[in-house]
C-alpha cells in the first residue's frame, strides 16, 4: 500500500494495493466529517462520514479515520480498483443543513 | 434510489445574460444546497435553503444570485447578469431525511460557460 503522510494533490497506486488519503480540516468545531468521490464530469458522490465522537468508521472496503487532536482526516481504500480512480475529496460541516466546507482533491490514479 | 437530477447539463450564455439552473432535490428532503466548482479547483458553498428561505450563504452569493423553490420538487439558482468568472460547474445537493439529516447527495451538475 501507499501511504500519504501530508496532503498531496495526486497518488498513484497499482490494482490490489491499499491507498491512504490524507485530509487536513480546518474548523476544530465541526461535527461531522465526509469523504466525497467526484468522477470526471460528474458530481461528489457519497464515500463515507464520520462523526466527531467516533476516531474510526468502516465501510465496504473503506475505513475513514479521525484524529481530532491534529484535526486530521484519512480515508483508507483496500484493494483498489481501476474504478476507484476519481478524485476524492473530505468535507466539513458544524451541525445538519449547513455548508460542507471541501478540502483540496486528490487524484488517486490506479494502474492494472 | 433516489438522485438529485439537474438540467442543463450544459448551459452557454453570452456576458451580461440571465441563466436559471435547475435541481430536482430527492423528494423528502428538506435542505437544499448550490454549489459550484470552478475547473480544476475545490467544491465552494453558495447557498443553503430551508423551510423556504435562505438559511446560509456564502460571499460568492452575491445580489447577482438567487434562489427558489417555485413548486414543491423544483429548486432553481438564478445569475442575473453572469460574468466570465461564473463559468464553473454548479451543483445541486439535498439532505435531511428523517435518520439521515446530514448527509448531503450532490446531482450531476450544469456546467455553465459564459462567453
């Protein structure tokens, strides 16, 4: 697997590994935490979230992980897939019905 | 399952022109959100709505825009004099189902090109 230690706008991974994307947060206040999956041309698509009382949620083939203290967020992927190539971004937000304050994407490129 | 749809998915408008973009929330929720992305760059907050009114904005939601809820399943932003710099891909999204109030699904987008 790959791992990424401070955000970086790209990762390129091979098929079967694990890749790990990093996401700093900016609002020590938000509550709830979400990993979006924006395809080319199309709109953030739904991944994962995250509330602020939880460090760890898993999901299919998805674990995402909060470490408040640094007011850090990762999104783990096992065994990408060519499919998984897309942009990902982490988002923000303080209560239900406010704005999701998005972080800078990373392109995860996957090769077979 | 249910998706939030918006039409155009392509909208090209001369400098100066009114443009009106559609959303089609998921039916049930009760938040209705605009965003926009400008090429290349992040996903920025417009505008929040709730309950018919503008619950939050950001600065880019300037007096040029505006939103409405006509019917109950249309959501539209209106851009009343576009300039060059509000071409970008807009983006409707929705929450709050009931057990579900957070998350907030994103339709496909309109790219809007002003020239």
């Amino acid at each position: 697997g790959e791992s990424v230690g401070l955000h970086l706008p790209t990762l390129s991974v091979q098929e079967g590994d694990n890749s790990i994307i990093n996401c700093a947060y900016s609002n020590s206040a938000s509550d709830y935490f979400i990993w979006y999956k924006q395809e080319s041309g199309k709109g953030p698509q739904f991944i994962i979230d995250i509330r602020s009382n939880m460090d760890k949620r898993q999901g299919q083939r998805v674990t995402v992980l909060l470490n408040k203290t640094v007011k850090h967020l990762s999104l783990q992927i096992a065994a990408t897939q060519p499919g998984d190539s897309a942009v990902y971004f982490c988002a923000e937000t303080y209560q239900a019905g406010t704005a999701l304050i998005f972080g800078k994407g990373t392109t995860l490129s996957v090769s077979s | 399952e249910p998706e939030v749809t918006q039409t155009p998915s392509h909208q090209v408008t001369q400098m100066g022109q009114e443009v009106i973009l559609r959303c089609v929330p998921i039916s049930n929720h009760l938040y209705f959100y605009w965003y926009r992305q400008i090429l290349g760059q992040k996903v920025e907050f417009l505008v929040s709505f709730y309950n018919n009114e503008i619950s939050e904005k950001s600065e880019i939601f300037d007096d040029q825009f505006s939103v409405e809820r006509p019917d109950g399943s249309n959501f539209t932003l209106k851009i009343r004099s576009t300039k060059l710099e509000d071409s970008a891909m807009y983006f409707c999204a929705s929450s709050g189902r009931t057990g579900d109030t957070d998350t907030q699904y994103f339709g496909p987008g309109t790219r809007l090109t002003v020239l």
